[in-house]
C-alpha cells in the first residue's frame, strides 16, 4: 500500500478513484461506498481521490473487469448479482454507441448485441443455442432493449419465408366464406347442431388499412388469440 491512495471502506482497502461518497449500485468489491462515519471528512478524501458518485464509465469498468475474471465460464452468484444490478443501473444512463456486456441465461457474460430477449414468450419450442443467446432471467425486457440486445420476436420476423405480406381479403369474398361454410366445420365437436339454429356474424364498417398486420407464415409470432 506504500505510496498509494487507499481508503480503508469496512471490508478492505480499495484505491481512493474506487470509493464514492454515494453509490446507486451495490458493487463492492469492485467499487465501495465511503463508510458512513467517514463521510464528515468528505472534503479531505475528495482531494485524496474518492468520488462523488460513480458514472457509466464506472459500471462498464465493471462489466469488463468481471468479463476478464471469468472470461467464458459462468459467474459467481455474487458476481452475477452485482452484474445485473448494474445493468439495471446502466439502463437509465447514456451508452450509446458503448460495448456492454449483459449476462446471458447460463450466467456468461457476452456483448449486449448477441444476447436476445424473448418478447414472444407464447413462443415455447427448444431453440439451437448457436442461433441466439437468451439473456439472463433476471434481466427485463425493457433494460435489455435499452442495452441494445436483440428481439426475439424481430429475429423471427426477418426470416424471409414469414415475412411475404398477405394481402386483406375483400368484403365480398369473406361473406362468400362464411356462406358456404357448415356450422359443423367451424364449431367441429363442440356444436350442438340441434340447439344451435344460427350464427351471429357481426360487421364493422370501419375502415381499415388493405394490409393485414399478420404475416403468412408467421402464425407463431402471433400471441395465441391471434393465430
């Protein structure tokens, strides 16, 4: 420790740049708070080097440091925690354009860019693990978006043969449809042919576009009531 600026913060030594008077993150070892019965002294460890808070820069410090711990293998329970706190944290911060690294479902930490958020939970087949990686459960979907990770559902959507248009079929050919169709057909074992005497179709005369928003072939990114 000779010739460094060290702070003692309750548990060990840590350099001064390494210690704020505030912390947002619980991410001690890596960066500690400044114990509360120091905090009286602010101004002199402000000018040996502690911080007033931790930035962005900080917490991807972080991330890097912790990716270099383990490389590819899986973290420590509480190295994987203080990793999702601080991508959490990170959310709410400008890194655009920075490399972050998110944990993934086996609890690696990889670049944001290759893990994918399932926004189509419906969606329960195995999938190949080389396509994609899933990111950490504990992670929402609204931070992983903003940490620039990849959704499943737009993944799925930009596969070719899911995304030919269909286009809205007109008036008369639904009413065309429904003519010819047997009560027996659409309610198959659930009908009651001698109680049920009609079908009630109802019409709406709203316009709408003559694009349908489902895509043919893609009746598995739809939620259940739509496909």
């Amino acid at each position: 420790l000779a010739n460094q600026k060290v702070v003692w913060t309750g548990l060990h030594f840590a350099q001064a740049s390494q210690v704020a008077l505030s912390t947002s993150v619980n991410a001690v070892p890596y960066l500690s708070p400044l114990p509360e019965s120091l905090v009286q002294f602010k101004e002199f460890f402000l000018k040996l080097g502690v911080r007033e808070i931790f930035t962005e820069d900080d917490y991807i410090g972080v991330l890097d440091a912790i990716k270099r711990k383990y490389v590819v293998t899986p973290m420590s329970k509480s190295d994987l925690d203080i990793a999702v706190d601080i991508v959490k944290a990170l959310a709410n911060m400008d890194i655009a354009g920075r490399l972050v690294y998110v944990p993934n479902n086996k609890g690696v930490l990889i670049p944001s860019s290759s893990v994918v958020y399932n926004d189509a939970q419906w969606i329960t087949e195995e999938r190949d693990d080389h396509e994609f990686q899933s990111v950490h459960p504990s992670i929402p979907e609204d931070v992983a978006a903003k940490l620039g990770c990849r959704s499943l559902r737009s993944i799925l959507q930009a596969d070719k043969s899911a995304s030919t248009v269909s286009t809205c079929p007109s008036k008369e050919s639904i009413e065309s449809v429904l003519r010819s169709l047997d009560i027996s057909q659409v309610f198959g074992d659930n009908s009651d042919e001698e109680s049920l005497e009609s079908v009630l179709v109802v019409e709406s005369s709203e316009l709408s576009g003559s694009v349908s928003n489902l895509r043919r072939g893609s009746g598995s990114l739809e939620s259940s009531s739509l496909s």
